[in-house]
C-alpha cells in the first residue's frame, strides 16, 4: 500500500513540473504567434532550466502530494494557489539574482501563473468528477429512491453524503421556503413544501424520508414525523440540534425518528455562567451514577469542570461503563470510582471525609415500582429512605454546601411503596434543613431512555412482531427526556437555598397507549399487524401520576420550567422515630411495611384505597397558565 501511494505521490509530481514546462514553453509559443525562433527559443530554453527546478522543489515545500486526487477539494486549490502564487514572484527575482542574458516577455511572466495553476487545478478536479461518475454513476441508479425533508444546510450535507451511497438514491428535496421551492441543490430540485409528501411519495415510490431539520422547534419536527407516518413511510433523520451542540452526533449521522425527537420539548435554557460558578473547581459527588439519570447527571456536570468529580454507585459493571464513557468524554477531569451502599454508615462516613464533596446529587434509588410492590417493599424503604438518611445526615456533619434529592412524582399522593419510601426520603431531607448544608428536593415524572422506562420494552415486543403490552387503555405518565431532566436538575440545585421541594414542568401527560402506537408507525412496521395488548394494572400503579400532593401550593421562580411545592415538612422527631425502626436490619414483611408506611404517610393509599386526588384533574402547569 505504501508503494502504491508513493507511486502516485510521483506521478503527480511529475503531472506538475510536467504542466509547469508546458505553461512556460507554450506561454512563449503564443506570444511570438507559434513561430518561434533564435534568439527567443535559447532564452526559452535556458529560463527553463532554472524555473523547473524552482518550481518543483516549491510544490514539493507545499506538500500537495499528501492528498488524494479522488478527493480534491477547496484546500486543494488553496495550496496549489499558494505554490504557484510563490513561484510567480520567486522566478523573477531569481532570473535576476542570476543574471541571465535571456530575455523574459512581461506577459509570460504574468500569465504563467494562472495557466499553471488551471492545469494543475483542473487535471486534478478533472480527474475526481470521472472517478465518482465511475463510481457511483451505475449505483445511482439501483438504490431505493428517497426524500430528503429540509434543504438548508442540513440537506445539503446530506445530499453531498448520500450521492455516495449504495443503498439510496435521493429524488428530491421538500422544504417549505418559498425560496428555496423550484431550485436545485448539489443537481436535486427542490419539489414543493413539505406538505406534499404524500404526493411525491406516491410518485417516486418512496418508502424512507430522511427529515433534515435539526434546528427546527420540536413541534415542527413532531408535524413532520406525523406526516410521514401518515403517508406510511419509514421515517430517518439527522441528529437534533441539542445533540449537534453537545457533540454527541454529527450533522450526516442518520437514525430513525425516536419519541425523543416528537414528544420533547424546546431546549432548556440554562443559566450556564450561574453554574460555572457553583460547579466549577469544585468537588461533586453523584451517588446512583451508573444509572441512566446518574449517567446522564455526570456528563452534564462535567461539562461544567468541576475539580473532582465522585461517583458512587453499588453496582460495579454500571460503575464502569459509566468510568469510561466519562474518561473518553473528558479525559483531562479527575475522577473518583467507588463501589459501595449508600445504606453503609462507615463507608458513607470514610467517603465524604476522604473526598471532601462541595456538592452531593442524591440519584440511587429503587425505582420499580411492582417489583418494590410485590416482594420487596422492606428493601424499597430501606435503601430509598434509610440509605438517603445515611447519606443526608453524614452530609451534614461534613458540611457539604448543597444537597440535592432526586426524587420523583409518584411520591404525590403515593399508591406504592416506592413512591411513598421517596416521600420519606423528602420528609427526611426537609428535617435536616437547620445546619450550614442546603437540601433540595427535586420532583419529576418519567424519562426517556432510562433504564426502567417502558420505552426499551416497547421496542424490544416491536422487535419481535408484538404484541405490544400495555397495562390500561387509560394510563397515561408524564415525560421529559433525559437531557432535559438533568439539566434542569442541575438548574433546580443551583437556584434551591435549603428546603423547598422543586417541581419541574414535565408539560402535557400522555397516554401510554398512544405512546405505543406512535413507536410502531415510527418504526416502519404495519399497525395492522402489531396488535397493542392491555394487560392490566400491576401492583401499585396508578392510572395518573400527580406533580404535586393535596394541601400543596406552589410558588414560581426565575426559571419558567421550575416551581416550589410547599410540601408538608418533615418534623426531626418524628424522622428519627422512622428512621430507628428502618434502622432494623431485619427481613419485614410487606403488609408490615405498608401499615407502618400508612402511619406516617396519611396521603399514602394502601392497595384497595382510593388517593386523596388533587384539586380538579388539570395539570399543575396548565392551572398556572390559567
């Protein structure tokens, strides 16, 4: 391989000074009118002798035979324009040094330049239109037919890629820029607005649309995605802008349309100069960081430079992975790895007197709710309130400046162990709030792509050809991705002075059964033919979850997506009359749980009861939009 590079390396080399001596030679042809005689041929000759050279070892100084022809490009031309440019002032001068006798005609000199650099310039983008026409020519015409929606940038990047391609052949452009409508990029018209798709569908016989819109508002793309649901087409596209910023994608990375990119909501503005300064050069602790929303919570906090990063986490494989996407990420960012329990005095002691944390996100829970429901309600409560008692109350003897609880709305008005052993949780943070440590409570609903959310499973059943289960026709959830949901985690643990509880606004719910059915049309499988299964309730769900609990008010922020609940506060007395019987390490069973739950939880509903609902049945958020 490296003789063959270095043979065309020569040869093009030799193409050069070859086109230097026929720019020279014919320049002096020309301006005699092709009758070129003594003396003139002699001064050709002779000026000849030294330009060549010159030239030649200029053009090797330029490294213009690094590069591929196939592949020439504007840097190209930039470099021959230079090499040539050099040579144009270096051949005077050194005639001159050199003071030859041969006479050199002030248009030779003048246009030299310009014919050599067409020659070398134009043999060498000569040469990589025929071998794409080659090349891609005959595969144009066999690969399956495709839209590109958006002609902006996005397009055409994409466009550019996929003349390449093996597998499509893209037909045209949609966008809806008047503008743009009825021109044509990189050679492909631009057809109409994007609301003609069904039409062009029918008439290329398209079956994949690639939506290239990546700056686009969230609506537009979910319009979009809907579109092409409708026509009954496969739908890819290119990545968001949130993930172009991020660095998490490229512009010309395809993938299919995810409910990410149709439910989520504008981007999150965050107050990025705010946490520089609470985040960076100071030591942060994540206690869950192997999990999807612990994760997520340490690339967004190493964005910010903190001095050392701490992640705890008990299980060592998710500790690992997680070790080495931030190690690649962030190579220069000190990390601290531990694998331990949150429920282990000594070792949460030993941790937080080694590490000397600034700040502490509070993530690791159980979070299952019927397998905390079924078997496991005395592990629920143990490690979801006990472990946050451990960890809070070391917190606080440490003087750490700021504690954040990551809790959850299933906590409102709980109807499940899990979610009452969260509100546990709060009432124990909300106790300790007397000292120099602020505790902050942070409330929100499910997220998109954790590992306990029901999207995996849907696509897995999907996968397989259904069926598709869903437990009621009527359940619905509220969600956020899990971007959005750490940065506004973040946010929420900037702006929290010390006991409130901080609600995000988790915008509209939505039907898990319509959630279904939107990631099998997105998928390009038929509906028809992938059946949606109710199964029923499982234990402890219910069929809406609540932001906020009955008797709470709320009181507004700086930040649009944040509120304060004005929870019922946790009483210390009665938090350490709790947390001496979680301190019983000891298997309890599960109706014991629940009764002792009862007693301290009134909102908390035992299977069987009905919850205390909120006021009306209209969101938080949208009550306060009025």
């Amino acid at each position: 391989m490296r003789v063959s590079a270095n043979w065309r390396a020569l040869l093009a080399f030799a193409h050069d000074v070859a086109a230097a001596a026929i720019a020279w030679t014919g320049l002096y042809w020309l301006r005699f009118n092709l009758d070129l005689h003594q003396p003139q041929l002699s001064d050709m000759i002779r000026t000849l002798a030294w330009v060549l050279p010159l030239q030649a070892g200029i053009f090797l100084a330029f490294g213009l035979y690094r590069g591929l022809w196939r592949f020439a490009s504007v840097p190209d031309l930039q470099r021959i324009v230079l090499a040539v440019g050099l040579g144009a002032v270096a051949i005077p001068v050194v005639l001159v040094m050199l003071r030859l006798t041969a006479v050199v005609p002030r248009s030779i000199l003048i246009l030299y330049p310009l014919i050599l650099i067409f020659l070398m310039a134009g043999s060498r983008f000569a040469y990589r239109i025929w071998k794409e026409h080659r090349l891609y020519s005959p595969l144009a015409a066999l690969g399956e037919p495709v839209l590109i929606l958006g002609a902006g940038e996005a397009g055409a990047r994409l466009t550019k890629e996929l003349a390449h391609s093996r597998q499509w052949r893209v037909v045209g452009l949609l966008d809806d820029d008047p503008a743009k409508q009825g021109r044509l990029l990189r050679n492909i018209s631009v057809l109409g607005p994007i609301a003609e798709l069904p039409l062009w569908v029918k008439r290329f016989g398209v079956r994949t649309v690639i939506i290239a819109l990546p700056a686009a508002a969230h609506g537009v793309r979910r319009r979009v995605a809907e579109l092409c649901a409708a026509a009954g087409v496969e739908a890819l596209t290119v990545p968001s802008y949130d993930d172009l910023i991020s660095g998490r994608s490229q512009l010309t990375t395809i993938r299919h349309v995810e409910l990410d990119d149709i439910l989520a909501r504008d981007p999150v503005v965050l107050d990025s100069a705010g946490l520089s300064d609470w985040i960076g050069g100071r030591v942060v602790m994540v206690t869950g960081a192997g999990g999807s929303i612990g994760a997520e919570l340490c690339r967004q906090i190493a964005r910010f430079r903190p001095l050392r990063l701490v992640l705890l986490d008990l299980s060592e494989y998710a500790l690992y992975q997680i070790q080495q996407t931030l190690q690649d990420e962030f190579p220069d960012l000190p990390l601290a790895t531990l694998v331990g329990d949150v429920k282990h005095r000594s070792l949460v002691e030993q941790v937080l007197t080694r590490e000397r944390p600034n700040v502490i996100f509070h993530a690791a829970a159980y979070k299952h709710v019927p397998l905390m429901e079924e078997t496991n309600a005395w592990q629920a409560v143990r490690n979801n309130a006990y472990g946050t008692w451990m960890l809070a109350r070391a917190a606080a003897a440490a003087k750490v400046e700021k504690f954040v609880l990551v809790s959850t709305d299933k906590a409102v008005n709980p109807t499940n162990v899990m979610g009452a052993s969260k509100r546990l949780a709060e009432m124990i943070c909300q106790s300790l709030q007397n000292g120099a440590t602020q505790f902050v409570v942070v409330r929100f609903g499910n997220v998109f792509g954790s590992a306990g959310s029901v999207i995996p499973r849907f696509r897995e059943q999907i996968a397989r050809g259904g069926p598709v289960t869903v437990t009621h026709p009527e359940i619905t959830r509220y969600f956020m991705s899990l971007s959005e949901a750490t940065q506004l985690l973040l946010q929420a643990g900037l702006m929290g002075r010390g006991g409130e509880v901080l609600v995000l606004d988790m915008g509209e719910p939505v039907k898990i059964v319509d959630l279904a059915r939107d990631m099998i049309r997105l998928s390009g499988a038929d509906p028809d033919q992938i059946r949606v299964v109710f199964t029923g309730l499982r234990p402890g769900e219910k069929l809406y979850e609540e932001p906020l609990a009955s008797g709470e008010t709320t009181l507004p922020t700086p930040h649009p997506k944040l509120r304060i609940a004005q929870a019922l506060p946790g009483h210390r007395d009665a938090v350490e009359q709790m947390v001496s019987w979680l301190e019983r390490d000891r298997a309890t069973g599960d109706a014991e749980v629940r009764a002792w739950l009862k007693t301290w939880i009134p909102e908390y509903a035992l299977p069987g009861e009905v919850p205390v609902p909120l006021e009306g049945a209209v969101p938080l958020f949208a009550r306060r939009r009025g």
